[in-house]
C-alpha cells in the first residue's frame, strides 16, 4: 500500500507521526506521505516538523519510507501558487492542493488555481469540469479517488472523466486517524467502486509508485 495523503496532529489529525507511521506499517503500507495542512500562517512551522521527523525515520525503520508533504488548504486561489514554491523552499517533498470538494466550503476557483500552480496532486476535486481534467494531464497532476467520507461521494465522476482523458489517477485516504488507514485490498475495492475495470485499477495503482520514484527518494 502506498499512501500519499494524511494528515497527523500537527494539523488536524489525531496521531503524532511517529504513531502515524506504525498504524500504517501494520496495515501492510511501504510507502506514507504525511502531508498536513498548512496555509501561510503556519507553513513555516509545520513543514520543517515534518521534514525532520522523515529524516529521523528513514535513518531508523527502513521498512517503510516516509514523505515530507503538505496539503495546501481552502486557500485563496492566488496564493496557491506562491505557496506551493514556498513549501518546496522549505523541503516538502510532495505538495497537495485541497480540491474543490462538495462537501466543505473550498473557495470557488481552487482547482484551476492549483492545475495551473507547481504541485503534484489536486485531491478530492469534487465536481471538477471536463476542462480541467484536461488540464490536469497537460500538466501532469494527478487527480485523487478520495478514501475518505464525504470526498468520495464524487469518485465516480471524476474516474469517468479522467478515464475518458487519460488524465493520471491515484488512490488516497486522507487519513486522519488510524480508523482511515487501508489496505491494498480495501484500496482496490474503493477503485472498483468508482467505476475503474480492473485494468485501470492496476494503471493508477502504478500511479503512485511513479509518483514516489519522481520524487527521487
């Protein structure tokens, strides 16, 4: 299992990351990005956490590797892009863009501002239009199948439409506590839900180890 969206109690998640990380080894995960949500008010204290405790840990339990990233949240969208540089400034390896999902009051404009800013994945795009999604394979983001209740509830219309582009999909949980972690097997059933055959299920499995390798961790 390789996870590249969650969230520990330095943002609103309820483990620390140490804990964080041997939930998801028990859940059979080699591969977990720990990626919080920062706006500019406490980017600069967050990333440099993060970043410290991945240096720690990949010196230290070399049976699963472990991601400094941030999640950039219910910004205002100019401010993504800026925010975005400044996060990969301050060593976060992956940059997550919290997408225009239904179920929270994301600023109309988001996904467009973060499909035209320097990140690596839209999550939960919600409603996202045909345009975007186009936009998104241009530029090679990947678009989240959300795990997590509530952001899934649009999975399927994002699959159809990515399927019809060849826009890249990838599989989150945005885990917040240790009941959101997954396993394999529950992450391929969530694809199966969204409408992927089983084809598609193992092209954006494989999404997400190229993901990490384009990290060059």
């Amino acid at each position: 299992m390789i996870d590249l969206h969650t969230h520990s109690l330095l943002s609103d998640g309820q483990l620390c990351p140490a804990e964080l990380v041997q939930r998801a080894k028990k859940k059979g995960y080699r591969v977990l990005a720990i990626t919080d949500h920062v706006d500019s008010s406490n980017l600069d204290l967050i990333v440099p956490q993060i970043v410290k405790f991945c240096r720690e840990n990949a010196h230290l339990n070399s049976d699963i590797r472990v991601i400094p990233g941030v999640e950039l949240t219910h910004l205002l969208p100019p401010l993504i892009n800026k925010l975005a540089r400044k996060a990969r400034e301050k060593g976060a390896k992956l940059v997550i863009v919290h997408g225009e999902t239904i179920t929270e009051p994301v600023p109309k404009g988001t996904n467009a501002a973060a499909l035209g800013a320097d990140i690596d994945i839209l999550a939960h795009p919600g409603l996202i239009s045909e345009e975007e999604v186009k936009i998104a394979k241009e530029r090679g983001i990947y678009l989240e199948i959300s795990g997590r209740k509530g952001h899934s509830l649009t999975n399927g219309w994002l699959a159809r439409l990515a399927t019809k582009w060849g826009t890249k999909l990838i599989l989150n949980t945005d885990a917040h506590g240790a009941e959101d972690l997954i396993t394999e097997e529950m992450a391929r059933k969530i694809l199966q839900g969204a409408g992927l055959s089983q084809r598609e299920i193992e092209s954006v499995m494989r999404n997400s180890q190229e993901l990490v390798e384009k990290m060059n961790l």
